[in-house]
C-alpha cells in the first residue's frame, strides 16, 4: 500500500510524472484491453474506449484520493467507458443494447481479429440475453479470472452478491447453450 | 440432447485478438492525445478567464452607482445653502438681485406682502425705532 502511495505521489509529480505513468501504461494496458474488449466487443471500438480511458486516468489522478486501489479505480474507469460507449453506439445507431451486441456477434465471424469458432459465438449470444450486471460478472470471472474480492471493488457490490450473479449467470448461459 | 455443462467443457477463450505489435506504440498514442488535449483545454480556459472578468467588471460598476450617484447628488446646492450663501458670502447686493426679478417674481412678493391691519400695527408698535420708519 506504501508502494502504491508512492507511485501515486510520482504520477502526480510532475518532474516524474512522464516516467510514472508510462509504467502504468505498461502495467494495464493489456488487462484493461481485455476488459474493455469483453464489453464493446470488436477491437477498433475496444482502442477507442481503452484511449480514452487513459485519457482520462491521467486527468482524473489529480483527484485521486486513494480511498480504493489504484488498480480497482482505474477498471471503475474502464467499465463505465465502455458502458457509455456502448449505450451511445446504440442510441446512434437507433438500436437497443442489445440489438446492438448481437449484431456486433454476427459481425465477429468476419472480424480479423477474432479467432474462435461456434461455441464462442453462442457463448457471446448467451451472455446478451444476460442482465448488464451479471454480463460483466461472468466476464470478469469466466474470462478475465480475477477474484471475486477484485470485482467486488470495482463493481461496488458484496462478494456474496456477486457469486449469486454469476450462478445465475451460468445456469441461464448452460440453458441457452443446450437449447440453441 | 446433451445438457451443456461450463464446469465440464475445457475452459472457453474470448477467441479476441489484437493487431501485431499493437500495445507496442499504444502508450504513445495514448500520451499524444493526452498533450493534444491539454492544448485544446487552453482556449475554453481562456474564455472562461475572459467571462470571470467581464463578470467582475459588471459587478464592481453595479457597486459604484451608489456612490456616483451620491456624489452627483451632493454637487446639487439645496436651497437654504443657496440662500445662506448668497447673504453671506457672495458680493451681490440687493440691487443685483431685485434687477433680476421679473413681474412674475414681483407679483410672488406682492402677495406675500398683504398683511393683516392688526398684525402691522402691532410691528409697528412694537418697532422702537418706528418714528424714523414714519419720517421716511
């Protein structure tokens, strides 16, 4: 925790500022890409989102006030990114959210940066049938494995709420497999 | 047909790739945009700065009309200070100043000067000086 006070203290610095985030850069870049990947889906949208995420990590860490972990904050970040930027997609493109992911899915076949086959394709189908909230608690278990304590510092929710979303969740994903 | 089990398949992937080398310059883009947005945010700071003037200079004339106006006002001479002044202080005689009055003025006086019998006889009587006012 010390650590992370210092680092935080070096982001703000601005004599080390630069150096310190280049860090942070290096360090979620990747599990912040997939976070946000496993929202918007297809990859140009998910740069887009993961930009502006950085964007605005670094004009937010002014008001940093360390009561949660830099590690949590910044996925608060992300998430709510890629819910805007979702929602304003839609809205857009006069669609629901849901219609919207769904065509996003049709469209992955195609896409070159997606290397899967049915099962992933049915598997992302079944989780646009899901709740917002237990779509992102599959996917931050199921995909990006992090432990319930982690999510339950993002999303805000009690880890005891979170294991009931993600039952559920995999008990309607099973139905909907097994039925499609 | 088969009940589809998560737990009993091999795990899942995302099958989500990204471009060769991608996260290679990411941190790049990502640190030019953020310089490009700091010189953006100059200009609306600028507005902003120009408009909190033009605020504080509206405020700040709001609060002199008081004071203008009260020295305006005090400039204005009321009457009595006239009157004080012009006996007193200023050399004009009143000759000079019966000069300037016009009939309207003398028939103001006229009026004024109507007295009642009793009220002039009791000056008169009372005048010590009355028999020097009868010989002129």
């Amino acid at each position: 925790m010390t650590d992370e006070k210092e680092f935080i203290a070096q982001l703000l610095n601005p004599k080390t500022q630069n150096a310190a985030f280049q860090i942070l850069l290096s360090q979620y870049q990747k599990p912040l890409y997939s976070h946000i990947r496993n929202i918007v889906l297809n990859h140009d949208d998910a740069d887009d989102v993961l930009q502006n995420t950085f964007v605005k990590v670094f004009q937010y860490l002014k008001n940093f006030k360390g009561e949660s972990k830099l590690f949590s904050w910044m996925y608060r970040i992300a998430t709510n990114e890629a819910l805007t930027f979702l929602s304003q997609k839609a809205k857009l493109n006069g669609l629901t959210s849901e219609a919207l992911q769904n065509k996003t899915i049709d469209n992955l076949k195609a896409d070159t940066y997606f290397d899967g086959d049915e099962i992933q394709i049915k598997l992302q189908k079944a989780l646009v049938t899901l709740p917002e909230k237990q779509q992102l608690v599959f996917k931050m278990k199921y995909f990006e494995e992090l432990k319930y304590e982690e999510i339950s510092e993002i999303l805000g929710t009690s880890v005891g709420a979170l294991k009931a979303s993600y039952h559920h969740a995999v008990k309607k994903i099973e139905l909907y497999v097994t039925s499609n | 047909m088969e009940t589809f089990k998560l737990e009993n398949e091999p795990k899942i992937k995302t099958g989500f790739k990204t471009p060769d080398s991608y996260f290679d310059d990411f941190s790049a883009k990502v640190l030019g945009q953020i310089n490009e947005k700091e010189i953006k945010v100059i200009p609306i700071y600028k507005r902003k700065e120009v408009i909190a003037m033009f605020v504080a200079a509206v405020i700040v004339i709001a609060l002199m009309i008081p004071i203008v106006n009260n020295y305006t006002k005090s400039k204005e001479l009321d009457e009595a200070t006239l009157e004080t002044y012009l006996s007193y202080q200023s050399n004009i005689n009143q000759y000079d100043l019966i000069r300037e009055l016009d009939t309207k003025d003398i028939e103001a006086i006229n009026k004024n000067v109507v007295l009642e019998q009793e009220t002039l006889e009791d000056v008169l009587s009372s005048s010590p000086n009355i028999e020097n006012l009868i010989s002129e």
